[in-house]
C-alpha cells in the first residue's frame, strides 16, 4: 500500500521535471524510503528538495511513519539506463563486459539498445618489431554490458 503510493507520488514529481529519471527506489520494511534520481543535465539540489516535497507533503504521518531520503546518482555509481548512457556521451567510461573483457574509452554515441566506444590500444607490429598505437571502437549492446562506470580525470 505505502509502495504504491510512493511510486505515485513519484510519478507525479517526476512528470513536473521530465529531464530527472528514477534509479532506484527502495522502501524498508521499517519504512525508510530511499528515492536515487539522475537527470538529462544533472539533479540539483532543488530537484532532490522539489522531489522530497512531493513526496513528504502527500504522505499521511498519522498513516505512515517514515524516513525519507531523495538524493542524486553518485559519480561512482555504474550506468544502469540507457538514459544515463546518452547524457554521458563525451566521456570515458570503464565498461566490464559479460564476457569478462574490460574496455575503457570514449562513449561517442548510445541509443536505447546499444552504446558505442571508441579508444587508442598499443599492439605490436604487423612487421617487424616494436609496437603502433591502433585507433579501435566497439559497440556494445546493452545486454553485453556487466558494469559501465564514467571514469573522471582529474
């Protein structure tokens, strides 16, 4: 019962700011209500407070007692939607694949099936010896993809 009308409140929050999307939400068996948000261009503070709101001034006290905690997708967090894939197109993710292979490069385009990266390797010669450094890109379906997270340069 609290789930649903959680997930409705949430619905509605989220229809005011269609650049935010949900990435998790999880309601503990003591009612703590942990909401995780991402956004087109990123979640503010004010979004998690507009969210909040949304959610805390429709729920009844007297019904529910409840915690509740609205906060953004860490930097550290892996990419779980395609969404998250396109707003990040540009930077260098880390991506394990299914098969246990791992690539790090640049994501340069994603749709709602797959991304693609791109990336320079070292391999040795065709002829002689010594080593050439080959431009490489692949791309990557969704399903294939264990964990992708953006690698951030400092």
């Amino acid at each position: 019962m609290m789930r649903e009308k959680v997930e409705q409140l949430l619905e509605n929050a989220l229809e005011k700011n269609k650049s935010l999307f949900l990435i998790d939400l999880d309601i503990s068996a003591d009612n703590q209500i942990r909401v995780t948000l991402d956004g087109d261009k990123g979640v503010t503070v004010e979004d998690c407070i507009e969210v909040s709101r949304e959610i805390e001034h429709n729920l009844d006290r007297e019904e529910f007692d409840f915690s509740l905690e609205v906060m953004s997708a860490g930097v550290s967090e892996p990419l779980t939607f395609p969404r998250q894939y396109k707003k990040n197109i540009g930077r260098n993710l880390k991506i394990k694949t299914t098969s246990g292979k791992t690539i790090e490069g640049e994501l340069i385009s994603a749709n709602d099936e797959s991304c693609t990266l791109k990336w320079s390797e070292r391999e040795p010669k065709p002829v002689g010896k010594g080593k050439v450094t080959v431009k490489k890109e692949a791309l990557l379906p969704y399903n294939e993809i264990m964990e992708a997270k953006v690698m951030i340069k400092f």
